[in-house]
C-alpha cells in the first residue's frame, strides 16, 4: 500500500491514478526509475530542488500533498477497471472533502474521466470545481506516457504554477 502524502490547507493535491508496482513495493510515490514526476515538478518551478522519491514527504513543505485515485497498485495503469474508480470515488470524495484542498491536478485523463463522468476532457484547467477544489488535468509523467517528451510536461505543468501563482 502506497500511504498519502496529505494535510489541510494544501495549494495543489498531485492525484495520480494509481500506485505503480515499485512505489508501491517501496512506500514512495513515483519511485520508479521512468518517471519523470519529481524532475516535471522541480523544472517547472514547484520545487526549488529535485525531491529525490525516498524523499516524498518533503512535498508538504511546499504546500503540496500527494495521492492516487485508486489504491491498487498495478504495472500499468490501463490494468485499473472501470469498477475500481467507481469504487474510489466515495472514498477519494471524501478525502478531498476532509483536506480541502485549493487545486486537485490530476496527472493523466484516466481518473478524471472516471470520477466526472465525462467522456472528452481537454488538459489544462476544468470548467468546473470538485468538492470545492479547483481541478487540473495534467500529462501524466509515468515512463509509459511516451506521447509527451520532458519538455512538453514540463510546459504543461508550468502553466498551472504560473496559474497557481498569479492568484
């Protein structure tokens, strides 16, 4: 089991889908070789250093928490059913509820979807709240995600520091 990095009064909770395989084995969020999370976060200006994952918990000190929409860790997240985020929704409804949150940036489509119902989503900014938190949608930075170089993560979750910071 993969523990949430999570207290209140946090600016952004970084939702992935789920824990992968090696997070999950190690107790640190994105603590496989592959990803890419700690070093998208520290380039596009949210961290002033690059957190090393056995470091995780030190999130918190810069007003951000970590969690995953579903609890099942997996090798790749498209092993997830459609059962289990609809299974999570109560139980992450509820966490966003207690935390209170001022962003949720939900890293990857997959989760969004499942939790809005909806079947089209744009990245970026969401029209509407979730449990009074503002929500983003954010490529996923997993090695999987070959669709978007480091560059191209780094530009997308760049934009939602500066949107962050300019409120």
């Amino acid at each position: 089991m993969l523990t949430d990095i999570i207290t209140t009064n946090l600016s952004v909770i970084f939702c992935g889908i789920n824990p992968g395989l090696k997070s999950s084995n190690e107790g640190h969020h994105f603590s496989g070789k592959s990803n890419r999370f700690w070093k998208v976060l520290h380039q596009s200006g949210f961290t002033p250093y690059e957190i090393e994952a056995v470091n995780d918990t030190s999130i918190l000190d810069f007003g951000y928490g970590l969690t995953t929409a579903v609890a099942r860790a997996t090798s790749r997240a498209d092993e997830l059913s459609k059962e289990e985020f609809n299974d999570a929704l109560e139980s992450f409804t509820n966490k966003i509820m207690e935390f209170q949150p001022q962003y949720i940036a939900f890293l990857g489509k997959a989760a969004y979807k499942a939790f809005s119902k909806k079947k089209e989503i744009q990245w970026g900014q969401q029209p509407e709240d979730f449990c009074g938190a503002k929500v983003w949608v954010l490529p996923n930075t997993s090695g999987l995600n070959r669709g978007f170089s480091l560059d191209q993560l780094v530009t997308y979750y760049k934009e939602f520091y500066q949107t962050i910071h300019e409120s």
